[in-house]
C-alpha cells in the first residue's frame, strides 16, 4: 500500500514533507488564543505605521493584510504557515546549490533537520518577526552563490532588495552585511567592489528600510536607542548565564540540529575552503558569535538564533551523508532525531491537552482565557462610567505583556500602561494622565497583588472583581479588575 511512496523522488518527499507539517500547523492554529507576541503584531497590523518602538514595520504590515477579511486567531496564523513552507523549500534548493555533487536527498535531510526542531515549528506557527526573516536570510544566501560564481547585475539587484526585506523584517538583519562580506572574503570577490552593482544594491536596500528611517525621524529614534540598551544586557559577563542560553538553544532546536549542526560547524573547519561549507559558514557564524558571546551579558532567547541554525542545517546533512558509513553517527541521529521528534510532538500536545502541569498551572496558560478577560474588562469598565459619568474612565494593565492581548481582544478600546517606561502603547494611545481614573486589569493569579492601599501607580484601588480562567476543570489563572482612582506618574 506504500508503493508510491517508494517512487518520490528527493524534491516530491520533501514537498510532501513541507505540506504534512503544514497541515498539523494548520489544525493546530485555531486551538487556543494569541500569544503576548502574536498579539502585539497583531495591534501592528491593526495600526498601520510606517514602523514601530521595538521591531520595523513588515511584520504589521503583512497582518495588516489580512485583518480586512478575518480576524481569527486562525486567520493571524496563516501568514507563518505560508512563510515556513516557503523558507522549507528554500532550504531544500540551497542545499543542492552548495553542495551539487552531493546526492539530491542531501536536501531532503537539511529540510528534516530543520523541520525536527520545535522553535522552528512555532516559528511557523506563530508570527514573530523572525519567520520572514528566516525566508529572506535564506534567500540571501541562494542569491550570494549567484554573486560569487557569476556576479551578474540581477544577482546584485536581487540582494539589495532581499536584504531591505530582511531589515524591514528585523533589526538582526543586520548581521547579513557580515554574511555578504565572508561570502565575499571567501569566494575572493573583492574585485567586485570595484564595480557600481554592490553599491546599486545598497542603493536598493537603502531605499526599502526608508519607512523605518523615517519613522524614526519622527519620534527621537526610540528604536534604535531601545535595541542599543536592550542588546546591551548585564554589565558583567557571565558562564552561568551563557550556558544556560546553550540550554535553551538545545532545548528549542533539539539534539538533531544542535549537536549535528554544531558537529558539522567543528569539522568543516577543516574543509573551510569548499564553497558550500564556507558560504553555509557565512550565513551561522556572525549570528552564533553574536548571540553566543551576548549570552553571557543577558538570557539569549531561542529564536533570535533561528537563521544560525538554519544556515547549519545543509552543513550537517552534508556531513551526515558523508559520514553515514560509521555506524556511532547512524545511531546518534537515530536518537536524536527521535528525540527531537518526541520534543516536538510533546509540545503540539500541550496545543490540544495541557497534560503538562505543576498545581494545576499549565505552561500554555497564556494563551488561554483572554478573550473573555477582555469582554469582561470591557463590561466593568462601562458599569464604572456609567457610575460616574463625566469622568473618563480609561482602561489600564500594568505591563505590555498583558496589555497585548488586553488591547487586541478588548479592540479597538484604548489600554494604557502604569508602567514607566515609553513603549509601543504610549504611542498608540498615550501616556496615562496625571489624577486619572480607571479600571486596572492583573493577571494570572488573584493573589498576586494584595491592594490593600492601592499600587504605587494610584492614589486608591479597590478589587471591583475577579474571574478565574478554568481549563479542563482547572483554575489555570485569574483575572483580577480594580476601580483604581488618581494615577500618579
């Protein structure tokens, strides 16, 4: 009955691989709400802008595309489906440029090594900045073996306007001028620098990352100033700190990817002058050595690693292949890859049932409870102002975090935040008002601010009500509502 399964050749088994993995995103994107990300991205799309305080503007732009015709949790999911697929098979061409002479099922493998790691597969579930830069990351890099062994005048054309993408997608992007001068520096093309078509490719990028320039312009530079401080981190440099981040990264992209990407990283240094492993090089090196070193000052997040480890991918399915013979390494990717597949499905699980949990708190409880936390804002806060009327009664949450999701499922109702610090939502709606009144929104946990006199922010705040989030017969968490009275900055 598997007969035809037998017959695919290297590039049908990957794309029915691809569309497999997008079907179980796709069944697992309507199951529960919004993350504090998601959310966020999605008040980006919600408020067209030329860009915004943490993340330039492509990001909000593409959802902005889509809430016109749905506003879904689903409907917000499609676009990172889409892009994943697309950077899948992106992969899967890269590999068989760098390594032509390789079988073609050396793609096939890259692409199941980057399909086998779980922050990958929320990458293309979730829409966070980096699922279109890993596609435009790796498009660069296609384009780049273009530059080196043919340098035509599109090849050029084509990196400027994929790297604007890219810097429209995140400000990471950054680390790809670094790729494009390794690529350079080992293909020695520095000739090519003598030519117009490098600097008409800057000359392109340039004129894409003009929004976010602008935008800037507008308000101070808050953006640039904002990743200045947030890259900065702790003052000293720390082991404990570092290897915790080289947990996490294990931990996210599982055995396969870490321990057979940083394997190939080792033992290609070796053969550092085959153009597929110093290209592949290019692209991981200047994101590992950044984030690697950083993680030492501050806690490097999993994802901010994504393009790193996939531009190891078709580096280690090309030392898998060339290593398959010895019977340790079949055995250790057999683990691995089982392994990462366990991790893998023990996390889409969670999506379905929280089986996972200490005290009946599940790790997945952020993304659940908000849409009705937010109506039930919204009701109190129309009970409060129909109290008093005259009196503006605004709608407050004292950390972003929460704001995200407050603000898009109590949309389009302004939320402000208590907090000090200038963000996103200052700009959006505004710094909240000395002597102001309003109804403040806490969560998770109904003990988790006492009230007794009211928080710093307020002058006077009285519990107005609670509502517990219930999840398979468990109280997972509790929104707290306090009539607070007089805010003071």
């Amino acid at each position: 009955m598997f007969a035809p399964f037998n017959r695919l050749n290297p590039a049908q088994a990957t794309l029915l691989l691809i569309a497999a993995m997008a079907l179980v995103r796709l069944a697992l994107a309507g199951t529960a709400g919004l993350s504090v990300d998601e959310a966020h991205y999605a008040l980006y799309g919600l408020h067209p802008d030329w860009s915004y305080f943490d993340h330039p503007p492509l990001i909000g732009w593409l959802q902005a595309l889509v809430l016109p015709f749905a506003t879904s949790d689903l409907a917000l999911r499609l676009w990172p489906v889409v892009l994943f697929a697309g950077a899948s098979w992106m992969m899967f061409r890269i590999t068989l440029r760098l390594f032509p002479q390789q079988t073609p099922w050396l793609g096939f493998t890259s692409v199941g090594l980057l399909q086998s790691a779980a922050i990958l597969q929320l990458l293309g579930l979730a829409m966070l900045p980096d699922t279109p830069l890993l596609l435009f990351g790796l498009a660069v890099l296609w384009v780049l073996h273009g530059i080196v062994v043919a340098g035509r005048v599109r090849h050029w054309l084509w990196l400027g306007a994929l790297l604007g993408l890219a810097a429209l997608s995140k400000y990471t992007a950054v680390t790809l001028v670094a790729t494009v001068l390794l690529a350079l520096a080992f293909g020695r093309q520095w000739r090519q620098l003598r030519t117009p078509w490098p600097w008409l490719a800057v000359l392109v990028a340039l004129l894409l990352i003009l929004p976010i320039l602008y935008w800037n312009q507008q308000h101070d530079w808050i953006s640039f100033l904002y990743q200045l401080h947030h890259g900065a981190g702790k003052p000293d440099w720390e082991v404990r700190r570092f290897l915790l981040s080289q947990l996490a990264q294990f931990l996210a992209y599982g055995p396969a990817l870490f321990l057979f990407g940083l394997i190939a990283l080792v033992a290609s240094l070796r053969h550092w002058r085959t153009s597929g492993v110093w290209m592949s090089l290019a692209l991981a090196l200047p994101i590992l050595l950044l984030f690697g070193w950083g993680g030492g000052f501050e806690m490097t997040l999993p994802h901010w690693t994504a393009l790193a480890w996939a531009g190891l991918a078709p580096l280690a399915a090309h030392w898998l292949h060339r290593n398959w013979g010895v019977r340790w390494v079949r055995v250790a990717f057999g683990f691995s890859m089982a392994a990462s597949l366990l991790m893998m499905a023990a996390l889409f699980s969670l999506f379905v049932f929280p089986w996972l949990s200490y005290q009946g708190v599940t790790p997945m409880r952020e993304l659940y409870g908000w849409p009705l936390g937010a109506q039930h804002a919204l009701q109190l806060q129309q009970q409060m102002q129909a109290e008093e009327p005259g009196v503006p009664v605004g709608l407050y949450t004292d950390n972003w975090t929460y704001g995200s999701r407050l603000a898009w499922y109590a949309r389009p109702a302004p939320v402000q935040i208590t907090d000090s610090r200038y963000d996103q939502f200052d700009v959006w709606f505004g710094t909240p008002k000395n002597g102001a009144d309003g109804l403040l929104v806490m969560w998770p946990d109904a003990d988790a601010q006492p009230f007794t006199g009211g928080p710093s922010e307020f002058t006077a705040c009285a519990l107005r009500d609670r509502l517990p989030v219930r999840l398979h017969g468990q109280t997972v968490a509790t929104f707290s509502y306090f009539a607070c009275h007089g805010y003071r900055n």
